[in-house]
C-alpha cells in the first residue's frame, strides 16, 4: 500500500534549525521519494518501508532536541505529482 506524509518538526527552543537541518538530511537519505518546501516535508513509499524509517528518524530526532512537536499527516495514497486543476 501507498502512503504520503507530512511532516512538521517544530523544536520548542532557541536553536532549533540544525535539529531541523539534520531531520530532512536523514529523510533525503532514505530510498524514498522525499519533497520539501518552506513550511513541511512530504515522503512517499510502501506504508511498511516510510512507517519504519520515521520511526527510527523521528526517535533520534526527538533525542536532539530537548522539547518539540512533530505533525504528521498521513493519506492512503502516493500524491507526489498531485497537480491542482483550477
């Protein structure tokens, strides 16, 4: 099964942006299909395959930082080339 999610990893502290930079460059890393823009990062894959890596990238993500949040949001389905039509 197909899966997107989307990601918004918010520390709650003054020097947030390396905790941030190192999140995005270890999802880059991944085999999945990875986007980003200014305000969230979307990965694409196997519901199985992107489940299990952010499990472990969001662990040692929160390990970096002393307080934060993290929104997910997940669809059923691969939305990478979603276009608008209006």
């Amino acid at each position: 099964m197909k899966i997107s999610v989307e990601l918004t990893l918010t520390p709650l502290q003054n020097d947030f942006e390396p905790a941030i930079i190192h999140f995005i460059k270890k999802l880059r890393a991944s085999n999945l299909q990875v986007l980003e823009n200014p305000l969230s990062t979307q990965v694409y894959g196997d519901y199985d395959e992107v489940m299990l890596m952010l499990q472990t990238e969001i662990k040692e993500a929160f390990e970096l930082i002393d307080k934060g949040l993290l929104y997910m949001k997940i669809v059923k389905s691969d939305r990478h080339d979603y276009e608008p039509h209006f």
